[in-house]
C-alpha cells in the first residue's frame, strides 16, 4: 500500500487539530457568552470553570464517532481509496467555512457544517464512482448516501429559531415581572426557590446530555426516568434549601448557577460536539489501520460500520487543545460580541448590522400592535407593568444585562436541550442558545427604538447564516471531493496548500473589529488620550494621501485608481463613524473622572474627525462616478486651477501633521493664515469657473465635478482646522500639548 496514505493520515490529524480550534472558536459562544454578558466573575474564573466543563464532558465521552463513520454514507460500498478522498473532502471543506464564519464573528452551527460537508462529499465520490461505472446510473446515488440525517438537521433549524425564541421570550418576561431589575429585596425572599429551579435545570440538563453515555443504562438514569416529576421536585426542594442556607451566610446564589450553568453546558458540549471536530480524522485513521492490516487500498470499508469508541488519548489530547484554544483564541472573543452586541441592555453603542426593510417592516408593525393591544389594558396596570422594566444597574457592573436574565439563558437553555435529547429531538445547540439570548433581550427591552431595526437585521442575518452553512458547506465540500477524486495527488497536494494559507493568513491577520475591541478596553484616563491621538493623526495622514491621489487620477481619468480611492475614503469614513457612534462608553468614562471638559473636547474632536472625513467621500466618489460615466475630462485651466489648490492643502495638511504627530501647536497661527489664503485661492477659482462656463466649449458634467471638489475642499479643510483646535484643547486637559503660551 502507498506511503501516500500515511501523509494522507497525517494532514487528517493536522486538520484535526486545526479543526478543534476553528471549532471551539465557534462554540465557546455558546457556554462562555452569560457568564460573559453578565459579568459574573473575572473572565479567568469563568474560562476556568469552562475548562473544568471540558475535562470532564471529554472523559466522560463515550467517544463514539458514528456520524463521522458511517452517519451519512454506507462505507461497505466505499474502497479504502475513496474513504480517505472523501474524509479529506470533508476536513477541508469544514475547516474554510468554520474559519470564514468565525472572521466575520458569526456564530453557526458545527453539526450542521459537518453533516453537509459529509453529504457533500460523499455525493462528490459516489458521483465519481457512478460514472466511471456504466452498470450505473445517477438513480443509483441514493444506494450510498443516507439522506435522512440530512433532513433531521434542516428541520432542527426550523424547531430551534422558533421554539427557542419563544420560551426564552416567554420566560425572560415572567422573570423580569416577577423579580424587575430592582430584585434585590425579592430576591432575598425568594431567590433560593427560583435559582433552585434553574440549578435543578441545569443539573437535568448535565446528566441527560453531558453526561447521558456514561449513565446510560445505569440504575440512577433508570429510576429517574421511571419517576421523573417526583426526582424534579425532591431535586428542586434540595437545592432550594442548600441555596437558601447559602444566602444567608452572604453567598451570591445567582453566581453559582450562572457558574453552575456555565460549567454544564460546556461539559455538554465536549461531551457530544467533539464528534464534529475530531470524528472524520479518527474514522479516517481507523481506516488506515485496517486497510494496512490488510495491505489493501481497494478494500471496502465495511468494517466502518462497527461503532467503537475512541481511543482515550485522543480524546484528552482533543480536550487539552480546546482548553488552550478557549484561552488563546482572540476569534472566539469576537464571536461572543456578536450575541452581545445584539441582547446587551441599553440602545447606545456601535450598531454592527445596518437597517433593511423586512426590519423596519417588522418594527412598525410591532409598535403598531404594541399601541393596540396597550389600549386593552387600564392605563394603572399598563404604568405598573412599565415600572417593573425601568432598568437599573444595581450590579454596578456596567455589563451587557444582568445576572437574572444571564440565569434565565442558562435555565432555557438547559431545559430546552435536555428535553429534545430525552425525546430524541434533533436541536442545534448552537441554534438553542442564540435564539434563547434573542428572545430574552427582547423580553427585556433591550431592543428599544433605537436599536430594534439594527438588532432584527443583525438576527436575520445570523439566522440566514445557519441556512447558507448548509447549503455553503454541501457545495465546497462536492468541489472539493470532485477535485481529489478526479485530480489525485496534484489535487491533494493544491487543496492542501490552499487550505493551510488561509488558516494561517487568518489567525496572524488581526482583524479590525478585534483591534477596535482592545481600544476600546483601554478606554480610560490616558488610553483615551493615546487611542484618539492616533487615530487622529492616522486619518489626517491618510485624508492627504487619498485626496492627493483623487485630483491626480482624476486628471488622467484613471478608473481603476478612483475606485480604490472610493474603497479607502469609505473605509475611513465609516471608522470614523463607528468612532462617532461609540461615544457613550467614552464619555463615561471620562465623566467618572470628573473631566467634563475633556469630554466636551473629545465630542468635537470626534464630530470634527467624521465631517472631514465625510467632505473627503463626497470628493472622491463624485470623481469616480464622473470617470467610471465616461464623461468629458477636466479642462487645461481646470487642471491648472486645482493642481494649485491641492499644492496649498499639501503644504496646509503637512503642518497640521506635522503638529499633530509632535504635539507642538506653537505654529497654529501660521496654519491659520495657510488656511486663509487657501480659502482665497479656492474663491478665485469658484469665480473664474463661472465666468469660464460656457455651454458651447466647456462640459456641463465637468464643471459640476470641478465645483464639487473646490466646494468639498473649503468643507474639508474648514473641518480639519477645526479638528486641530479641538484637539489642542483636548491634549491642553489632559496635559500633553504645547502651545504658544
């Protein structure tokens, strides 16, 4: 048998490994993000109980990698070859959707993208199979693929938007009429009785699902399914009571279970989704080792068909893995803002997803059913119920929401899977836990009018994001089993590569929103004053490079130039933006500090940062447009006139620079004048345009662009000096900026 198959063997491992990181990249959304969102302890506490989760829920596993095996193809009707073609499909077919979702900081799903990859993957073999065999027709490819799994994943899709989002809507709501954020006195009453019934959830949950193979068959699992209401309660009444004793010696109960809750679905998780990332490598080794036991590459796979466990090495190996990636991985941060950015308390902040019409649609309608039902109800009791949702951080954590609604998302979550696993229900827990968060920031108002339309956008598009993992998952890996099965080692040898340099590209490459995110934990005393410094002095320097460029690929009509331009401008204006509309958390911040002329200054340095920038994209993408139309070029004395003004803004824009990067103002005065006589020079140019109007001789089209740009100019340079003053002032409060006096 080929050594080849032994590489083969080893790039399986690699993206093993590879695949547990991307994996686990993904998932710790789903146990890290009520922890995270609520704050409850310090982000190493809450990594450490995930980890604990993860030791046991990969010792307790049983291991068993049927899907991998045999779950989606008959491998008695596959040769070893093909086998391994097939299984490599898969890997690198999972390994670039996973990464490409976790890029874009979009939680999905690692069952469906391994169920489809497996579909995908195996038609693409059996595909080729079939018609290199003339005895057989495309009729026959339902000989070799199990369709059923396929379409118990599509309709867990369905179950789990619909009925999470309705129980976490549901009971999100009860608990908030119940407790309000103002819960502290109730809550000493009360709360051992409502965390005893979210802790017996929880521990419901850990043993039917993250710990269902070690129990299985066992007398305890037995007598509580043959007693099940009655175990509940006696479960509910005894960790009431620990839990009430626990209150009273002044221990945060609802810290427990969120931690309790943390650690159960992270059990769960390695317990029943390492399948997802290690099954295909292992199938694909256990292969190996039969094939060359018996020295055969063309011998069919039958013996796949038999489930055995994994080895346990393996698994521990898998476990230590995603515990460093769990506290290495910067995506798996970025994945958690997702969830957060869109159920975290409050409307301010940066919105990550624009508006659409189906949102704004969905809106109007609710505050026109809102208003309507509203009128059915007296106006006391509608004041009533209001003032149980009049927020209140009585935490004092600043986080996302509180630790009841965190205690909410675990109980539903737990509850919800728990259930479907007993009943043999297939449920995402990917999709349980998202739709969970969605439906309980609903609940609790944190989709005010501000945000709602940003939010419904943000969902939809997370949700049209499970479908494409499917449908995108199938496709890559069809083409990639279609590549290796008619390309062979050329193939293997071009996919691996690629495969490798996108994985590498993008775990060096940091990404903006990750570096914005590090900014933004800084955000205090002198990390404003550094992080705005630079920011400022970076726009500047790059508004003179595009502007330079614009006006000299404008005077060669240069197409491909503008519409780069066009991307740079565009992609300073929206960081700028972004900036603009992050202002709170700045501001208060600041104001903690009792500076409120430093905020004062920072809002003027950033609103004056967003106009220049702004003037500069009305500048370059009129230019663009004018280019990319066809229309007549610049005239000579068109040409002449604004290569005279961009000499001025160079020579204007390198002083402000120049003060900016050294902090020195003592030649603000000279800018001054350097602007005066620009302003001159651009008045001079606006009248001699007029005069040179003439319909006959000179493009209607270019003298329009022509005034836009010497209008925008005055706009952006106005705007510039502004932003260097406000800037003096704001370096002035904090003590760094030398100036004249």
């Amino acid at each position: 048998m080929s050594e080849l198959y032994t590489v083969i063997v080893v790039i399986l491992g690699i993206l093993a490994v590879s695949g547990l990181f991307v994996g686990v990249t993904n998932d710790a959304v789903n146990f890290l993000n009520s922890a995270i969102g609520s704050r409850v302890a310090p982000m190493r506490v809450i990594l450490g109980v995930a980890s604990a989760g993860i030791i046991v829920g990969v010792v307790t596993s049983s291991g068993m990698m049927e899907v991998a095996r045999n779950g989606m193809f008959d491998p008695g009707l596959f040769t070893f070859h093909e086998v391994m073609l097939l299984y490599l499909g898969v890997m690198f077919a999972n390994i670039i959707l996973l990464d490409l979702y976790n890029s874009l900081g979009l939680p999905t799903s690692t069952t469906v993208s391994l169920i489809f990859c497996l579909l995908g993957s195996a038609i693409a073999v059996s595909a080729g199979k079939i018609a290199g065999d003339p005895a057989q027709g495309f009729a026959d490819i339902g000989r070799y693929i199990n369709s059923t799994r396929a379409m118990g994943i599509v309709s867990a899709i369905l179950l789990s938007v619909v009925i999470a989002f309705t129980c976490g809507t549901v009971i999100m709501y009860l608990s908030r009429l119940i407790f309000t954020f103002r819960y502290t006195a109730l809550f000493r009453r009360f709360g051992s009785l409502w965390c005893g019934a979210s802790l017996t959830a929880i521990l419901y949950f850990a043993l039917y699902k993250g710990l269902e193979s070690l129990l299985a068959g066992s007398a305890f699992i037995g007598f509580v399914d043959a007693h099940l209401l009655p175990s509940l309660v006696c479960c509910w009444l005894a960790c009431s009571v620990v839990l009430f004793v626990l209150q009273r010696l002044k221990v945060r109960i609802l810290r427990i279970t969120i931690l309790a809750g943390t650690f159960a679905l992270a059990l769960a998780f390695a317990g029943n989704d390492l399948v997802n990332f290690i099954g295909v490598p292992v199938a694909g080794f256990d292969s190996y080792r039969i094939a060359r036991a018996a020295g055969d590459a063309s011998l069919p796979m039958e013996a796949l068909n038999e489930n055995v466990p994994a080895n346990f090495g393996i698994l521990i190996t898998a476990g230590i893995i995603m515990i460093l990636t769990l506290w290495t991985s910067k995506k798996a941060m970025h994945v958690t803002e997702t969830e957060l950015s869109l159920s975290a308390q409050g409307d301010e902040g940066t919105e990550r997803y624009g508006s659409s019409l189906f949102a704004r649609t969905v809106v109007r309608a609710v505050v026109g059913a809102n208003s309507a039902v509203a009128r059915l109800f007296p106006r006391a009791t509608r004041e009533r119920v209001a003032r149980r949702f009049e927020v209140a951080d009585i935490e004092h954590s600043g986080a996302p929401y509180d630790m009841i609604r965190a205690t909410v998302n675990l109980t539903t979550s737990s509850l919800l899977i728990s259930l479907a696993t007993s009943l043999q229900l297939p449920l995402s827990t990917t999709y349980v836990c998202f739709m969970v968060a969605m439906g309980s920031s609903l609940a609790d108002r944190a989709w005010g009018r501000e945000s709602a339309v940003y939010r419904i956008s943000g969902v939809m598009t997370v949700i049209a994001g499970w479908f494409v993992t499917a449908l995108g998952g199938f496709l890559i890996a069809f083409v990639v089993g279609l590549l290796l099965y008619y390309g062979g080692w050329i193939a293997l040898f071009a996919v691996t590569l690629l495969c490798g340099y996108m994985l590498v590209r993008s775990n060096m490459k940091k990404s903006r929103p990750a570096a914005a995110a590090a900014a933004r934990t800084e955000n205090s005393g002198d990390g404003i004053l550094a992080d705005l410094t630079e920011e400022v002095c970076r726009t500047m320097e790059q508004t003179t490079r595009i502007y330079d460029r614009t006006l000299i690929a404008v005077f060669k009509e240069n197409r491909r130039a503008l519409r780069d331009l066009v991307r740079e401008a565009s992609d300073l204006f929206q960081r700028s933006r972004e900036r603009k509309y992050a202002l709170l958390p700045t501001l208060r911040e600041l104001r903690s500090g009792d500076d409120v002329d430093t905020a004062h200054y920072y809002v003027q340095v950033v609103d004056y940062l967003n106009e220049m920038t702004k003037a500069l994209l009305h500048i370059t993408r009129p230019a663009f447009e004018h280019i990319d139309n066809n229309h007549e070029g610049l005239s000579k004395e068109q040409t002449e006139d604004l290569m005279r003004i961009n000499d001025r803004v160079e020579t204007l824009y390198r002083r402000i620079n120049h003060m900016l990067r050294t902090g020195d103002y003592t030649d603000i005065d000279a800018v001054l004048a350097l602007r005066d006589r620009l302003f001159e020079s651009l008045a001079e140019a606006i009248k001699a345009e007029l005069v040179r109007i003439d319909p006959a001789h000179t493009g209607t089209k270019a003298s329009l662009l022509y005034l836009t740009i010497l209008n925008e100019t005055k706009t952006m340079v106005l705007q510039s000096r502004n932003l260097l003053k406000s800037q003096q002032y704001f370096l002035l409060h904090r003590g760094g900026a030398r100036t004249t006096d």
